[in-house]
C-alpha cells in the first residue's frame, strides 16, 4: 500500500468511524492506518485471533480491513468465524479483503467465507478511502433499514401506552409456551388481572392520572415475573399473564406477590395520592381446560369472581374446581395474608382440612426457593414440624 499521502480536513476524533487493520506485517499496518487517518479511527491486530478479540471487545467497530495469510488464525478463519457468529454486528460487519492483485483462488474463497470487497496490495489511497466509504455507507443503511424493521414489530406488538405485549402478540407467545408445556405434560397458568375501582379513579382524578396508573401497574407487574413469564394489557385496565411450569401453589404464590407489590405502590398525582389495588383469577392447565381461550375463559370468570367478594383478592377456585368440591364461597377467594393471620390466631378450623394438600406441595416449592436463593432460605424441616403438630 503506497504510503506519503497527503493529509486533508480532518473529522474530531470522536466522530471518526472506528476500524480494525488486521495484517500481520507492521509495515502493512502502518501504511493502511496512514492512508485512513484522515476519516477513521483505526485499531490493529497481528493476526485473526487477535482481530477477534478486538471484535468480541468493541461493539463500534464498523468496518474490517484484514490480509488473508497470517499465523494462528488466518483471514479465511476469521471471516468464516464472524458470519457464523448469533450477533447480527457480525454477521453484516463489511469486510475488505487485501490480496495480491493475481490471487484469483483466493479472492473467489474468501467470497465465498463472506467478504464483501477486495483490494490489491499496490491500490492507492483515494481507492481505498472510496470504498470504505462506500461499505461504511451501506453498512450504516442496513442498520437504519433494521432498526426500522424492529420499531415496527414492536409498534405491532406491544401496547403503546405501557410498553407490555398486546392481546394479538400474547396470544402468540402463550400459544407456543401451553403447547410447549402440552408436550412435556406440565403446568401452565393464567392470571387475570384487573384494576379496581378504576373507573371512579378516572372520573376522580381525570385520565391523565388514570394513564399514570396504568403505566406505574404494568411497571410493577413485569418487574415482579420470571423471564419466562409474559404479562400483557389487553383492555383498559385488564392485564393477563401466562406463567408455563407454574403449578396451583405456585400459581396462588404468584398471584398474591403481585396484589401486594400493587397495593404498596405509592403512587402521587398532582398532589394526592391514588390508592391502587387489583383483584386476579386464575386459571391451571390441565385442571381447567387444555386450551388458551378456555384458561382464558375460566380465569376470566374467577376474576369476576374476585372483585364480586370484594376486590383487591385472587380467585383460584370455584364449586366445580377440582379438589375443592363444595367450597363456601368466603373461602374461594382468600387473601394469603389473611390466611396466615388465621394460623397467627389459631383459628384453623377453615384450613385444617386443606393442610395436608397444601403442604405436600409447599415444601418442594420451599425447598426450590432455597436452591434459588441464598437471601431467602427457608427452614423445610421446621415448617414440617409444625405441619406434624397440626396435624396431630
């Protein structure tokens, strides 16, 4: 590469493009790095695993200048290696590969590893400074052209005003995950979320503090779920989660997280503080139905259910559920802080018969929170006998 070129209007340094010179000649290096100067910021490597470090380090890297004989891993090797990388900045990253200006074989290889353009060894400067330009724009259209692609599937999938999934693209995602957990015969949960009493709160206070609500209520509810968990807003003020491998207990676990991270939120508008709370029903897979419209269904009629025994509650149960035949309905729908105020007080006789059931599934679910958590380890062995004592 022909060196001594003259020096032109130089761009601030931050605002110049950053390229990687891999070659594994200094000479080389420093003659391609001159010929640039003026418009890149450049960064060098002696060979291909040196250049894939840099890459794996500087996500701003832009464009790959790169010889294709070197030691360790040649340009070949590194090409292949960042078009079969996951990371779509891999994948499009422009490469300009240097070679001999007879090397035929070689250019027509490394075309088919995924290089984007060629340059001789005797080109000169305004050559290459064209092309760079030229790729660089590109590359930098691509990714407008990209970004551009993934606002609009956001715009299509989520709710504008709280950022959640929608009804079309929960659909979707619970879809895949019930029929993932079909296969694996395993649980699957719904939870039916409504805010309560908010209807009053938009004629008390206007809609803007109703849309502050709604925002500050969806904030909560993803922030206290799994990554596996999806919750999305499909009404105006309805909600719904899907929680796959969420059995009843746990499902219940779930439900009264949320109602009470919702019922402490402190939330202030224009001066006055807006009490918030939700009521929830839920639905399990398989002991409420096998498809998504029908847990969807059952859930929605058990939240109905919720807000008729007061609100700011969860509903998992109605007569017909399994295992709870003949259920008065002043237990169908208790809050758990109401229940262990009951095992505070002694007053057992609601839930002793219960007991049994719902310890033999508390426990494994106890002794998985404290393989998850060392923050919150639980004593099994003492909940056990205590479960001994009121049993006898």
């Amino acid at each position: 590469m022909a060196e001594g070129f003259a020096e032109g209007t130089t761009l601030a340094e931050k605002d110049k493009p950053l390229i990687l010179i891999v070659d594994d000649s200094p000479t080389i290096r420093m003659s391609l790095k001159r010929a640039v100067q003026d418009e890149f910021q450049s960064l060098e490597a002696e060979d291909g695993e040196a250049a894939w470090k840099l890459l794996l380090a500087e996500a701003d890297i832009e464009l790959l200048i790169t010889d294709l004989t070197m030691p360790h891993l040649d340009g070949f090797g590194l090409i292949q290696r960042l078009r079969e990388n996951h990371a779509a900045r891999m994948q499009n990253l422009p490469v300009i590969v240097v070679t001999g200006a007879d090397d035929t074989a070689a250019r027509e290889r490394a075309f088919h590893a995924g290089a984007n353009d060629f340059l001789t060894k005797d080109s000169d400067r305004i050559e290459l400074l064209a092309r760079l330009r030229a790729h660089l724009k590109l590359a930098q259209t691509i990714r407008q052209l990209e970004a551009s692609q993934r606002e609009l599937r956001a715009q299509a999938n989520t709710d504008p005003l709280t950022g959640l999934a929608n009804r079309r693209f929960f659909d979707e995602i619970a879809g895949k995950e019930l029929s993932l957990m079909r296969r694996q015969q395993d649980y699957f949960s719904v939870l039916m979320i409504d805010i309560d009493h908010f209807k009053a709160v938009n004629d008390t206070y206007g809609h803007p503090a109703g849309d502050e609500i709604l925002k500050r209520v969806a904030a909560t509810l993803s922030g206290n779920l799994r990554e596996e968990d999806t919750v999305a807003r499909i009404g105006g003020e309805e909600f719904v989660v899907c929680s796959p491998a969420t059995n009843r207990l746990a499902s219940i676990v779930l439900a009264e997280r949320l109602r009470k991270v919702v019922e402490s939120l402190v939330i202030e508008f224009d001066g006055q503080r807006i009490p918030v709370t939700i009521s929830l029903g839920i639905a399990l897979r398989p002991l409420d139905g096998d498809d998504l419209q029908m847990l969807l269904g059952v859930a929605d009629e058990r939240l109905y259910r919720a807000k008729e025994e007061g609100r700011n509650r969860f509903c998992v149960a109605d007569k017909t559920s399994h295992g709870d035949e003949g259920l008065a309905l002043d237990k169908i729908c208790p809050r758990m802080d109401e229940a262990l105020a009951m095992i505070r007080h002694g007053n057992l006789h609601r839930l002793k018969p219960h007991l049994p059931t719902l310890l033999k599934e508390l426990v494994p679910f106890l002794e998985l929170v404290n393989q998850q958590s060392v923050e919150a380890q639980v004593d099994v062995g003492q909940i056990c006998e205590i479960a001994e004592n009121l049993q006898n």
